[in-house]
C-alpha cells in the first residue's frame, strides 16, 4: 500500500535482495488487487520481476528469499514540498 501522496513522483525502485533493481514508471491506481483493498489514503501497485530473473533465483536456492516480503523493498524519490 502506497500513501495517495505518492501517486504524482514519476518512478520507483523495487529492490528484491538477491536479484537487483528494478526502475519503473507507476501506472494504474489501484484500490484492490486480489481481494487485497488499500486502506483509506493509499492506493495499490503491483509490479512483476522478470521471468528469467525469478527463474534464476529459484535455480540458485532462493526461492524462500524472493518468496519472503521483508526481502523487498519499494522506494520513491523525495517528493518536492511547496
């Protein structure tokens, strides 16, 4: 869940430890994905790893790493205060 104030930065990175960094623009504000419902003043994204990225991973072990949430982490850039 993302807080709506975020909805105007231009990306974010995704960090999944053990497979990198990924930069991606944010489309598409959701409210349920899932069955899973944002909380009021947070909107939802989802975003996907590369197949061949998480087809490695799982090959070299790591597949409870990539399957645990506390290994991802999303981020954004400072938002400009007026």
């Amino acid at each position: 869940m993302i807080p709506d104030e975020y909805k105007q930065a231009p990306f974010f990175v995704l960090t999944v430890k053990g497979a990198g960094n990924y930069c991606s623009k944010q489309f598409g504000y959701r409210k349920k994905i899932d069955g899973i419902v944002a909380e009021p003043g947070t909107y939802l994204l989802r975003k996907f790893i590369r197949t061949r990225t998480s087809v490695r991973l799982i090959l070299q072990g790591l597949y409870f790493e990539i399957n645990d949430k506390e290994n991802w982490t999303l981020t954004f850039p400072q938002l400009k205060v007026d």
